[in-house]
C-alpha cells in the first residue's frame, strides 16, 4: 500500500463509524436495523 492508501483508510473507517453513531438514536433494537430496508421501501 502506498501513503495516499494509508491516508484515504482512517477517513473511511472514521466515516464508517461517525455514520453509526449518528444512526444510533434512530435504531434501539438489532430488529430495527434487520427491517429499516423493508420499513424505507413502505414511505
């Protein structure tokens, strides 16, 4: 892997995990996560 790698992957893992905790107050149980694709498709 070369540096621009080495940049590019602690923005993405550090993106991955702001994207969970701001969908954490959305989701408060695993069936909310397993059934947010079929609840989004029903709007």
């Amino acid at each position: 892997m070369t540096y621009i790698d080495y940049s590019i992957l602690p923005l993405f893992i550090a993106f991955v995990i702001g994207i969970g905790f701001a969908l954490q107050r959305h989701m408060k149980t695993s069936a909310d996560f397993f059934l947010a694709a079929h609840l989004s498709r029903n709007k």
